[in-house]
C-alpha cells in the first residue's frame, strides 16, 4: 500500500504475527536511477523475510531492479499489477498491464530471469468486467517461473467500490497450481475464513482493514492483538518511529495520515478541535502528547460502556 505499508507500519505488523508483509510500491525505473524515495521504500531492516513489490512498465528496468532489490536484501520480488491509482495506470504500470497480457508476461519474464529468488505476482480479476483475465494471466506467470499469485477480488474500473468478489477467485484457484492468496474485504477473522472457503486459496492479504491498526494482519491469523490498554503506546511508538525513519520534518506529515485513522478507529467521539490540533500542529511533541492523551481517554470511556453493558 503505497504511502501506507512503510518500514516502521511493516515493523508493528511484523511483530504482532502477520505472516508476511509486503514494502510500499516500488517504482522499477527510478530505483535503478538511484531515487530516494525508491530507496528508502527498499529497505527491510530485521523482517525475515523481506518481501519487496515492484512496479513498472518496462521488461529491462523490472530486471534492474529485481537484481538490485535482491542485492540489498530482497527474499521475495512481488510484481504489482493490481494498483488501480490513475497515477499508476496512466503510466501503462500496475493494473493497466492486464490490458495487454502479451506485455505484461515480458516484465514477469526479465523479473523471474534476473533474480534467484521466488518471484510472485499481485493482480486483479481483469481490467474491468469485459476483461476478466486473471486466470491467463496467472496461469502464463506461473509458466514463466511466479511461485505464487496474490489476487484482489475487484477489476481495475471497480477501485474499491462494492464488494470484492471472492467466488471470481476461485477461477484462478483452478488456472494454476503454485500457492494462491486473496484479497479484498477481509474486516474480520469469519471473512478469512470464508474468503479461503470460497475462493479456494491458501492464505489471506489484509491491506485497507490494516490501516489505523496494523497489528490486524496477526489477529485474523491467531485472534492474538494487544490489549485496549496498550493501543496508545503502540500508537505514540509508531509515530515516533515514522519521525525516525522520515526525520523530524517530513515524518510529521507523512505521519498524518495514520493518526487520522487511529482518531477515526479509537476516538471517533473526540471533538474536532482537538483532532484538529493533532492533524495540524508541528510540534512532535505535543501531537504526541495530546494523541496519547485522546486515545487513552476514549478507550477508557469504551471499556466503561462495555463494563456497564
């Protein structure tokens, strides 16, 4: 999840059991130009193993930067081909590649050839309803050497409209036979199980019901997450590891995002003028202060109602 699944996100899912975690997007071209964004989203510090997702729209620079990638620590290459973000797709990249399967095939192809490592592939059902193309495709891939397909359950022109269809899953389930994983829509543990039932797959990919708790991935997996209590720590913890990772500066903003989900999930009662203040402030501390604070307050309150009820 581009902007979302960071190191310091990766580290908290990591550590509360998901059983593998993916970086952001990790554009081809421009880590084989040496851009530091591109870097920085490489990195994968202590998470064994290190699974990084590339993106692009040119064979060569995918085989460049598979070799990079698997020079600086890469265990697994994941070739995105299911971002549905104008950006992405206006750049002939992420799921704009399953309108041409031919091409598409060419980046699989100098991706599995360039590295030693497994290569695996992230999809849609198809560009949109007219194209459901998944099982070709994900049964070319596995013929070029993929070890396994990760596939959302939504065409490209869906975005994240409705609901994702698992039962369109299955069609891959029976294209190929590496190991397959769904995705779309798994809120809760009875979704995981329910997903694998219907689609057929072997594991499960939570990546929207993750933000603003990325412990999540590790609770559908064992029903273990931290207690209410802890969730301001872990909270502060993940903000000051966002300013660490970013510096002071840019991690502030880039920060933002996820204290509005953690806001939305855990203090949605909160006034607005205090949400305001820690959305807005450039002061580090007191943000971290006063989300400490809010949250701490409103997970009281929460447990209260729950005692009472």
């Amino acid at each position: 999840m581009s902007g979302v699944s960071d190191l310091p996100f990766r580290r908290l899912a990591w550590r509360f059991g998901a059983g593998l975690v993916v970086t952001e997007m990790v554009a081809s071209r421009e880590l084989a130009h040496n851009a530091p964004e591109s870097w920085s989203r490489l990195q994968g510090a202590d998470i064994n193993p290190h699974m990084v997702q590339l993106a692009g729209r040119e064979a060569y620079w995918m085989g460049e930067a598979a070799r990079i990638a698997e020079a600086n620590g890469a265990d697994i290459i994941d070739i995105n081909m299911g971002c549905p973000a104008k950006k992405v797709t206006g750049g002939y990249s992420g799921s704009a590649l399953m309108r041409d399967p031919d091409h598409a095939l060419t980046l699989v192809e100098a991706t599995v050839n360039a590295v030693k490592v497994p290569v695996t592939l992230k999809m849609r059902l198809g560009w949109d309803e007219n194209s459901l193309n998944a099982p070709e495709i994900a049964l070319r891939a596995e013929a070029a050497g993929v070890k396994m397909i990760i596939v959302h359950g939504r065409t490209r022109m869906q975005f994240y409209e409705g609901r994702a269809d698992w039962d369109a899953i299955a069609r891959v389930r029976d294209a190929v036979s590496v190991p397959l994983v769904a995705n779309g829509d798994v809120e809760t543990r009875e979704d995981a199980v329910e997903i694998l039932r219907r689609s057929g797959a072997d594991a499960v990919m939570a990546g929207r019901a993750c933000q603003g708790r990325p412990w999540h991935a590790g609770w559908l997996a064992s029903g273990a997450g931290p207690d209410t209590s802890e969730i301001p720590a872990l909270v502060s913890e993940h903000y000051e590891a966002m300013l660490g990772h970013y510096g002071r500066d840019v991690g502030i903003r880039h920060a933002r995002k996820h204290l509005g989900w953690y806001l939305d999930r855990f203090a949605p009662e909160a006034s607005a003028a205090a949400k305001g203040e820690i959305m807005t402030s450039k002061d580090a501390d007191f943000v971290s202060k006063s989300l400490f604070s809010v949250l701490s307050e409103a997970l009281s309150a929460a447990d209260s109602r729950q005692e009472a009820a």
